[in-house]
C-alpha cells in the first residue's frame, strides 16, 4: 500500500531515475508487477542507512524527519 510518493530525481553517481515511495507491507510476500521497473528495493525504515553508499535523497530525509 503505498503512503506517500516522495519523490524522484536521477541519481548524481548512477544518472539513473529513481522514484522514492513510502510504502506499508500488508503481506510476508512482495510482488512487484511493472514492466518499466528495472530493480525495485524495499527497505524497514530503521534499517536504511545499512543500504546506502552514497548520501540520502534530500526528500527522504525530510520524510523521515516527519516520522520522529
């Protein structure tokens, strides 16, 4: 289900368009059914940091900012 689009840029290292999505998990399994999707990812909000290299998208960080 998602909650909140949060928004989209194309990544400065990869120059690739990614989408960032708030999402609720109502299922243990996940089906991801968009032809125009070349890799999806989904992570636990306390575990995000574990997954990225480079810095945060500054509209996730504001996001998360609202969750605290």
């Amino acid at each position: 289900e998602v909650v909140e689009v949060i928004g989209t840029r194309i990544h400065p290292y990869t120059k690739k368009e990614i989408a960032y999505v708030a999402m609720k998990v109502n299922k243990d399994e996940i089906i991801i059914n968009d032809p125009d999707l070349d890799l999806g990812m989904f992570v636990k909000i306390n575990e995000i940091t574990n997954y990225f290299t480079t810095p945060l998208f500054d509209k996730v960080i504001e996001y998360l900012n609202k969750l605290n």
